[in-house]
C-alpha cells in the first residue's frame, strides 16, 4: 500500500461545521458550555466532544465515573473529562475483490462484512494553567495502520495511541506551550467518522502524516487570530525518527468571532524526510495545506481545501498537488447532504513520493480522484446514521478487483492492485459522549 494514513485535528463537526479552534488544545481554562438553544441551532445538531480541549470545573456536570468530574489538587481546580466514541459499518465494493479490501481507505477499508470501525477513547484534565490529554483508538485502523513500515514488534502502542500531549498556560494569557504526540493538524477532517461530513476521508487525507512528535508555542493574536509554531521528528516518526534533521511547522488560523463555523487555516511545515542512507541526498520537503470553509447561510455550508508539497534539487523535483471542496445542506434538524470531489496529482522526476510500491516503475507522475456523496440521520445530538456512495480513480492501478494477485505466494499478503476503478456504498452508525 502506499503512504500510511494521515490525519490530524480539524474541524470538530460530526456533521455540524464547527471552526478548528474548537479542537486546539485550549490557551485558556474553558468556559461553562452553551444552553441547548445556543449549542445545537435549528437545522443541526450537536458536535462530537472535542478531545483536545479539557473541559473547566464550572461545565464539569455531577456524573457518575466516566463522565466529567471536578475536585482540586491543593488549592488548584482540578478537571477531568472522559469522552468516547464508536463506529459501526457495512460497506460493499462493487469490484468484488477476492482479499475483501477496499484499497486507499484506512477506516472503511472491507467490502461486504460487518464490523466495528473504531473505539475511542480520550481522558483529559485541567489543572489551573496546565492540562493534557491522550486518545486510544482500537478498530480498523490499529488492525491495518503501519503494516508496511512499522512493525508490531517495534511499535504496538502506537497503532492504540493516537496523541497524548501536555499543555501550560503561561503567565501571559496569549501563550501557551504545548509537547508531545500530535494528530498532524492538516485539513478539515478527522480520524472519527462523528467529527467529518462524510464517512470516508477524502483522497488528500490519505496522503497526509498521521502524527508527529515535538512541541510547538500557541499565541493568541487576537480578533480571532492564533498562531503556532513548532519543532518536530519527521512525517510519522514516534519510535524514532529517519535521519538526524527535525521539522519545523508554521500556522496561522482566523476564526470569524461572530460565526465559528466560518474560519480560514495555513500550515507550512519544512524538513528533511529522506532516510540518512537515501542515494539522492539530503533535501527539504516543504509541504503547504490551506483549507477555509464559509457558513454561506444557515443551512449551507462551503469548504475548500488544498494540500501541496514539493522536494527539490539540481535538475528534479518531486511534488504533488491535491484538491478537495466540499459542500453541506441541511434541509432538516435531523437530516444534513454532503457531496465531496477530491483531485490529487503527484509530479515524480527521481521518485513518486506517495505510491512507489504499487508502481512498475517508481519514476511514474500519477493522478487519482474520488466523488462522494453523504446522506446523514441525526435524530439525537449523540448520534449520526449516514448512507454513502462513493466513486474512486486512478491513472494507473491502485484498487483491486476479483481475483487479486499475490506478488509473493509465500506472503498472504502481498496483493497486487489490479483496477484503476473502484465504486462502494456504506451504511455506518455511529454515536459518542
């Protein structure tokens, strides 16, 4: 398969648009939540709860354990906040593939069984300026995630921990400073099927890093204005990283005060991702992602989004470009339409950056897109039933189809992708707390 699943902390919206910051580890103790009549406004409904947030004393509800609890620590207010989710789903691929996968998908990825998508976890606390969290997801993806390159021997942990970070409010209320292991915070979708409009992620998700390690400065500017930067070990490097270079990321995010669902966000992130033995040298790859999404009237809602990189040097460029938009209609309270068109085209001169172990020949520019459609159920604040349809292509094989191939008998695993189509239907249930 090609590069493993990404990820990352984007918009917050189990189908409600909900604005990114929402999902920033907070620079702020949080404040009581909003009445229902704020929370969930006619014609949606509520968002799953927001991991990376923990939730302060005065919105901390008397609960029985695994909800939200506070006490102290000393003289500190202490916090604790539990939230879940699960997934449920059945999909069908009409390719009929022998070795029932769904190739380039990393949640949804079997045709025609039933099963459970995923399990999450995540426990946070708040302690005066410092808080932290971490998120354990069991399902699907722990089940495939790293197969190629990370091996169960090496990094068990890491297929159940998503992210575990720690946070400090410093002195000056605008900064705050954060470490650990971060979702990468590219796009406006989710590892969590409640937190995205669609079921599947876009082709531009599955491209993307997954986690990275470091720490990295918050800075409030004000009018809705947050800035970051930060240091990290390469794409997906938690155990440990590829060669002795770390990477530097850069971003900027507006948030409309007066409409959350209304924001604009940049990441730019520059670093060597080249093993230390790779033949071509020693080279930076810089990657740029840009998504907005506009609230254009109350039940219509816009995204775009955009996820670009290149690595360059004397004579050769690699590189690749991605699209994706989005559009959100909810006719209903309980009943919200998504339809998502994604485009991703990688340039190779030395090397295809993303699909070279499916590739004849590693030196192969590539084209890939998808169409999906999203028909979503949410009769309860705390549920979501969705129907979806979904249509994917490649410029060369990428999928897989009847009798899929081995590229070594011995290995029950080496499937050869053998179609340049695919199209699947899905019916998923999923609630959270």
């Amino acid at each position: 398969m090609g590069t493993p699943p990404g990820t990352h902390p984007a918009a917050p919206a189990p189908t409600t648009p909900v604005s990114p910051a929402a999902a920033a580890p907070a620079t702020a103790p949080a404040t009581a939540p909003a009445t229902s009549s704020e929370a969930n406004p006619p014609g949606t409904h509520a968002a799953a709860p927001t991991p990376d947030v923990p939730v302060g004393p005065a919105a901390a509800a008397p609960t029985a354990a695994g909800e939200e609890a506070a006490g102290k620590v000393g003289d500190v207010p202490l916090a604790l906040g539990f939230h879940g989710a699960m997934e449920f789903y059945y999909a069908y691929n009409t390719n009929k593939p022998s070795n029932d996968i769904t190739n380039w998908r990393w949640y949804d990825h079997r045709h025609n069984q039933l099963g459970l998508q995923g399990l999450w976890f995540a426990p946070e606390y708040l302690i005066g300026p410092v808080s932290g969290h971490f998120q354990l997801q069991l399902g699907v993806l722990a089940e495939l995630f790293w197969y190629s390159e990370r091996s169960v021997e090496e990094d068990l942990l890491w297929r159940l921990l998503q992210e575990a970070t720690m946070a400090w409010q410093t002195p000056w209320k605008r900064l705050s400073i954060e470490g650990g292991i971060f979702n990468v915070p590219f796009g406006p979708e989710w590892n969590l099927a409640s937190k995205n409009w669609n079921w599947s992620t876009s082709n531009l998700f599955a491209l993307m890093p997954y986690q990275i390690t470091g720490a990295r400065a918050n800075l409030d500017l004000g009018r809705g204005v947050m800035a970051r930067i930060g240091v990290y070990n390469g794409w997906d490097r938690i155990v440990k990283d590829n060669n002795k270079q770390k990477a530097m990321m850069l971003s900027l995010e507006w948030t409309d005060e007066e409409d959350e669902e209304t924001y604009v966000f940049f990441n730019y992130m520059m670093g060597n991702e080249r093993d230390t033995d790779d033949e071509r040298g020693r080279t930076p790859r810089h990657t740029f992602d840009l998504y907005a999404q506009w609230h254009v009237r109350k039940p219509l809602f816009i995204r775009a989004w955009t996820f670009s990189g290149f690595e360059r040097r004397p004579g050769a460029t690699d590189g690749w470009l991605g699209l994706a938009g989005f559009m959100r209609v909810d006719p209903l309270w309980w009943f919200s339409i998504t339809g998502r068109g994604d485009y991703v085209y990688t340039r190779s001169k030395t090397e295809n950056l993303f699909h070279t172990d499916v590739l004849a020949d590693p030196n192969t520019t590539t084209a890939l897109g998808s169409g999906t459609l999203t028909l979503d159920f949410h009769p309860h604040t705390n549920i979501s039933l969705r129907l979806e349809g979904r249509y994917d292509s490649a410029s060369f094989p990428l999928f897989y189809k009847g009798l899929v191939p081995l590229a070594d008998k011995t290995d029950p695993r080496s499937f050869v992708p053998n179609a340049n189509r695919q199209a699947t239907v899905l019916a998923g249930m999923t609630t959270w707390f």
